[in-house]
C-alpha cells in the first residue's frame, strides 16, 4: 500500500532531466528519466541559463508553465574535490502542477544526492521512491515527503500584499484585468523578480483558484510566445527581457517592475474603464495590504468577499434557466438595470468572462 502522498497523487509528477556546464564550458541536457522530448530538452537548455553568461548566474529556483506542463529547476554549483568533472548542473523537475515549494525541496534533495554521488542513478532511485511511497528519507542527503506540500498553501504562499503596496490604487487595474481575463505581461531584468511578483496575481481573483493562467518564466522565442497565445484566453506572464514592451500582441496589461509602471494597451482601454466600483474595490484593497494586522492570506480573503458580492449583482440579473447552475444573463437585461456606464461596462465583460452573458 502506498504511502499517504503516494499513487494518484504522485502522479502529477511527469519526469526528471538532468543538464551539465562542463570544464571546457560546454552545456548538455545529459540525462531523464522517463524520456523528455527533444522539444523539451532544447526549452530546458534554453530556461537553465546556463548557456548565457560566465559564469552562470546562480539561483535558488527558476520555474514556468509551457503547454500546460510545469518546470522546476534548481542550479548547483560545483566546487573543490568532486566525483563530478563540471562546473554545474541543473536538476529539473516536470509536472502537472503549481508547487514551487514542494519541487524546490524535492529538487534540493536530489542535486545533494547527485552531487555526492555523481550517479543519476541515485537521484532515479530516490525520485521512483517519491513516485511510489510519497517519500525519499536520508539522514545525509535530506527528507522529501509529498505530504507536506498541500495545493492550497502553494496558492497562499502569495505576497499580495507586496504587489498592492507597490502600485497603491493603481492595483486596481490589475484587479480588472484579472477579473476579465485579459493578457497581463510583467517585465524585469530578473526572472526571481518577476517569479515573486507573478505567483501573487492569480490570488487577486481567488474565487477561481485558478493557476494554469500563470507563465511566470517566458522568452521571447516563436515557439514559447506562439503556445502562450495559444493557451488560455487570458494569462499572466513573467519576461526577463525589454522587448516585450514592444510585443502589443502579448498583452492589454503591460507591467514594468523595473520602473513601477502599469500601461493598458490601446485596445484594451474600452473594456478596462475604471469608474466608482473600481475606486471602492481599490481603496479596500490598499486599506487590507495597509494594515500591518492583516496577513496575504486574510487581504486575499477581503478581496474574494468584494469579488463574490460583485459576482452577486450579476447573478441577481440573471433570467429564469431552466434549472441551470450558471446564471444566464442578457445584455438587455444587464442595461435595464441602470448601472452608471463604466460599471455597466465592467460588469457586461465580466458577464463575458465568467461565461454568464448570453449571445
């Protein structure tokens, strides 16, 4: 019998790749387990960064979403007496969840397993034991168990607080676009940057809990820029290099952390006009991240009780459905009911979004 954390749920794991910098400076995806496809391996060499500056930049934990597939991966640098002839090397983790945490952790135990051992034999045995028993246990290398990495802490673990002090009222914009599920884009020169500020945005519309919507690690390239247009309808999606400020294709909402700047892209500006309810809900926003009493968790909890009263006044529009869970609302109706025109405007794509206006 598996262990608690083991079978179904172990099985959101997809694969482990190992890659290598080595002394003549040469970078190779060099081993996986089970194998990862060439289209896979060419992103994962491309993500480790190991073929872009000497020497690489170190990091605790670089992570992206790429077709609904979720990397991790955790640099090592090596150093002094080794079993290993490399500079460094890469473990990376693919699965079919939202965890930094839990594959950071995962990923830490099997880079001090590999280093020590120089065997990616070691690191697979440790890996299957995560697969099949929830678990790998070592009093050298460290202890990894599943269980200690609930979904929903991995949603919490959101400093939302961080991104509504930083834009002050204007974080209502975000809010918008969010709600409306419109393509958001946030630049800065560094990937860790725009990982922390990313992870904490799809908290902003909690009542979806929905995190496939995040991209928080995306270059510029056809291959990864055409599957993110492809995807979901709206998205959030982290970029490390300037010129995505010049890619309207990629987003209503451009955010510049390096210049704390918010820009909505001329196409979007109708759909985005903010009015009295955008005021309310972004002074309860910044008086929640205001007060220092106040957790990400419990500001998450004071914007999801405004969203569901918003969501209320939508649902109180609805026309008789037939017993169906979904309220089903007509633009003509939604007009009878006065709104002043930026909130009738808000709520008629909002409508749209959560798929309750009827064409």
């Amino acid at each position: 019998m598996a262990a608690p954390g083991g079978s179904a749920e172990t099985q959101r794991l997809h694969s482990i790749g190992l890659i290598e910098k080595d002394v003549n400076g040469e970078t190779l995806w060099v081993w996986s387990y089970p194998s990862i496809t060439p289209e896979l391996r060419e992103l994962m060499l491309r993500k480790c960064r190991l073929q872009e500056e000497k020497p690489p930049p170190l990091y605790n934990l670089l992570y992206g979403q790429y077709r609904k597939l979720w990397f991790y991966m955790v640099l090592t640098a090596v150093e002094g007496a080794s079993v290993l002839e490399v500079t460094h090397f890469c473990v990376v983790l693919l699965a079919k969840e939202f965890n930094p945490e839990k594959y950071s952790a995962l990923s830490r135990v099997l880079s001090r397993i590999y280093l020590k051992s120089g065997s990616p034999v070691a690191m697979m045995e440790r890996y299957l034991s995560v697969l099949t028993r929830g678990g790998c246990q070592s009093e050298e290398n460290g202890t990894f168990l599943w269980r200690d990495y609930p979904q929903r802490e991995a949603y919490l673990s959101a400093a939302v607080k961080d991104v509504i002090l930083r834009f002050g009222m204007e974080a209502v914009i975000l809010y918008t676009a969010l709600m409306l599920k419109r393509k958001v884009a946030v630049y800065h020169p560094r990937p860790d940057a725009v990982q922390e500020f990313t992870r904490a945005l799809p908290a902003l519309v909690w009542h979806r809990q929905d995190w496939s919507i995040l991209h928080p690690y995306v270059h510029l390239s056809s291959d990864e820029t055409d599957a993110l247009k492809t995807g979901t309808a709206g998205f959030v999606a982290g970029f490390h290099d300037p010129d995505v400020g010049n890619r309207p294709d990629l987003y209503d909402v451009f955010v510049n952390l390096a210049e704390n700047s918010i820009t909505v892209s001329p196409s979007a500006k109708e759909a985005m006009t903010l009015g009295k309810l955008h005021k309310e809900i972004g002074q309860l926003m910044l008086q929640a991240a205001e007060d220092p009493e106040k957790s990400d968790s419990q500001v998450i909890k004071d914007i999801c009780v405004k969203t569901r009263d918003i969501i209320a006044v939508l649902s109180s529009c609805a026309e008789e459905n037939g017993g169906s869970e979904r309220p089903t609302i007509t633009l003509q109706r939604l007009k009878q009911q006065k709104f002043p025109p930026a909130t009738e405007n808000f709520l008629i794509h909002l409508a749209a979004a959560e798929n309750f206006l009827l064409t």
